[in-house]
C-alpha cells in the first residue's frame, strides 16, 4: 500500500510539473493568429496621387529606406510632420532626403494617422514618378477587416450578417492578394475595392464579428474566389461574368426579395442633356449635340446592357456598367433603370432636355446583396445560411496559407 502511494504521489508530482511546463510553453509562444504569417498581410494603397501629407505617430516608430532598409530615424511620438515630394526624393518635417521612399515601423500598440486616418501595421511613403505620394497601409488582414466592416455593413445589423460580411470581405481580400502579387498593392481603400477607413473606423460589434470568424473564408470548390457584394440589388442579383471576365456558379445570380423594404431599393436621378455630354467627354467619350439617350438591350437581370447615344444624325453605344461609372456610381445607383428624355417646357428641343432615370437597387448587383443578407439575418439566418443563398454551392473554410 505504502508503494502504491508513494507511485501514486510520484505520478501526481510528474502531472503537475507536466503541466506547469505546458503552461509555460503555451504562455512563451504567440497566440495563433494570422498576424504572424507574413502570407496574411495586405498591402492597402490608402492614399495615392497626393501633392503633400501630413503624418503623425503616437508612440515608439522607427523609419526605415524602402529596400535597403537603413535606419533613417526613431523616437517617440511624432506630431502633424509634413511629408512633400522633391525633385530627387522626400522633404519630411522640411528635412530633405535623397530617398524615394520610406518605411515607418510602429511599435506594439503605436499608431500611424495619415491625415485624419489612422492605422495598423507599417505604412510605406513612396515618391512616385510623376512627383506625387503613394502610401501603402501593410496591416494583419484581421486588423484590415475591422477596419473594413464599419464601412460596409452597419454595426447595429444582426450579428451573424456581420459574420458573413466578414467571412466574405476576408476571402475578398485574399483573393485580391493572391492575383495582384506584381502590382504595388493589393487592394484601395474605397468603393472601387473595399472600403477601409483603419484603426478610426473600429467598433465593438463589428470587430467581434471578425473575431467570432477568424480565419474563415469562402471557397467554391476549396478554392477561394472574389466574393462580390454591394448594398442593394433590388430584386434579382446579377450574373458576374457580364460585368467580369469570370464565369463561375456561385456568381451566376439568384432571386433575391429580402431587400424590397432597403433604403435603397428605389432610386431617381435627372441630368440635364448638355450636363451629359459634358460629363461622358470628360470620361473620354466623343459626343456632340447630344439630343437622345435610348435603352437598347437589356440582360436577363433586367439590368441595362447597352445605352446608345443620338447626337447629330449619329449614334454611340455605351455599355451601361461603362457609363455608370463615368457619371458616377452614386448617382446611377445601378443599370437596373428606365430612362426618359424629358423637354423642358416652353424650350427649344435639345439643348435643355433632361434625361431622368428611375432606378432599382445600388451597387453593380453581383454576390450578396448586404441589405438583403440584413433581413435574412433578422430572420434568423445563421451566417452560413446567407452566404449560401447568395453563393450557391460554396461552403465555409479555414484560412489555407497562400503560396
């Protein structure tokens, strides 16, 4: 008995060192996160084109050359330093340096603010050729998506529509990273990507949302693919590869009548004849006297294919998607519209004619429709549930490290 005690007492003694060595090692190694694979870090091109910025760091930085990584300075705390492009390289606080680019490396906790954003991650400042600034947001891609949901969905929606806003925008990005790899960033930080306003735009129930669906993407096939998505689709969600080369049955549309009660389901916009031209020439087209704007083919969506354009005794024909977004996608809110050209009364015909489009729907109309994924999840769809009605014949997956 004395023997079996005394194995009983060892064995308890080894279980309990056994575990406080566990212990340790699970509290020296980092929590497994996608922050630390250097394959999940996104290149956001938060600001380009600019003629100056201003930057500010609260907390310990240190900025490096781009390339060839020379330390150029470090501190703590960095207020309103104005960064200008020179001849042959920056100005930053009216220090002039014969670099064209910088690589700012915040510390653990420190933040970046370009302008009235801050950020996450390290911020690259490059000098481009035509002498303007280009900087480049290197943030975790969980950090990026909770910097992206606040702008995309509201963060008062149903819990399990913010999970599939962030499972969707997760495989997005990663898409986007993985066939953008030659180009200097992977995504913009506006509509014509996602939109990402960085560490300013976080909130509580988005940022759960990220974290309730860490490492979650979509796949097809287990392949990630571009999980498109805009606000409204006003009916019926549109097939891709009318907008995109890509051909894909997860894209192909589905009907859609959850979000006949959005916001945005009906929209009207009127121009003026001569405001039109204006705007399409600036947009690159060749127009002149312009008197008629006609629908000449619709797709199966209901979605206007193709505009054409009287002016002169001559027609030009506008692919709707194209003419969309030369007049501004805010103001067509969709090709899902009719379209009148209206005299003005008491004026000669032509000049003064307005053409007024009543409308469906905002956005380009393919993936998921947001405010309809809204009403599903007030309907007590889960997250996997609405990601499958407006994706048929995907399924949800963990993060596989892109090669």
């Amino acid at each position: 008995m004395k023997r079996d005690r005394a194995h009983s007492l060892q064995r308890t003694a080894y279980t309990i060192i056994a575990l406080l060595i566990a212990a340790i090692v699970i509290a020296v190694q980092p929590p497994v996160s996608s922050s630390k694979s250097k394959d999940n870090i996104l290149r956001v091109c938060v600001l380009k084109d600019s003629k100056s910025l201003t930057l500010t760091i609260k907390g310990s930085y240190k900025i490096f050359t781009l390339n060839t990584n020379e330390l150029i300075d470090k501190g703590k705390n960095l207020k309103m330093a104005s960064v200008l492009p020179l001849e042959s390289g920056l100005s930053i606080s009216g220090k002039p340096l014969k670099i064209y680019g910088i690589k700012i490396m915040p510390k653990r906790d420190t933040s970046v603010s370009i302008g009235k954003r801050t950020f996450r991650g390290n911020i690259d400042i490059i000098r481009t050729k035509n002498k303007r600034l280009l900087v480049i947001n290197q943030v975790d891609l969980e950090d990026y998506l909770k910097g992206v949901l606040y702008h995309e969905v509201s963060h008062w929606w149903p819990i399990e529509t913010l999970k599939a806003q962030a499972i969707a925008a997760r495989a997005y990005a990663l898409y986007q990273k993985s066939v953008r790899r030659e180009s200097d960033y992977d995504l913009t930080s506006d509509i014509y990507s996602q939109v990402y306003g960085g560490r300013g735009s976080e909130k509580i129930r988005t940022n759960r949302a990220v974290d309730l669906t860490r490492g979650k993407v979509l796949t097809y096939r287990d392949k990630i693919f571009p999980t498109y998505y805009h606000a409204t689709c006003g009916g019926r969600t549109e097939d891709a590869s009318n907008l995109w080369d890509l051909n894909l049955p997860p894209l192909k549309g589905v009907r859609c009548s959850f979000c006949r009660f959005s916001p945005h389901y009906n929209w009207e916009y009127e121009i003026l004849l001569s405001q039109l031209e204006r705007e399409l020439n600036l947009a690159g087209y060749d127009l002149k006297g312009l008197i008629d704007v006609k629908i000449k083919k619709r797709r199966p969506s209901k979605r206007v294919k193709d505009l054409v354009f009287i002016s002169d005794g001559k027609e030009m024909i506008i692919p709707a998607k194209d003419f969309r977004l030369a007049i501004g996608p805010n103001r067509v809110r969709s090709t899902n519209f009719a379209l009148k050209v209206l005299p003005l009364p008491r004026v000669k015909r032509g000049k003064n004619d307005r053409a007024f489009f009543k409308g469906y729907g905002w956005g380009h109309g393919a993936g998921m429709c947001q405010w309809g994924a809204f009403f599903l999840g007030l309907k007590r769809y889960k997250a996997e549930g609405i990601l499958r009605y407006y994706y048929p014949g995907t399924r949800i997956s963990n993060i596989k490290i892109m090669q």
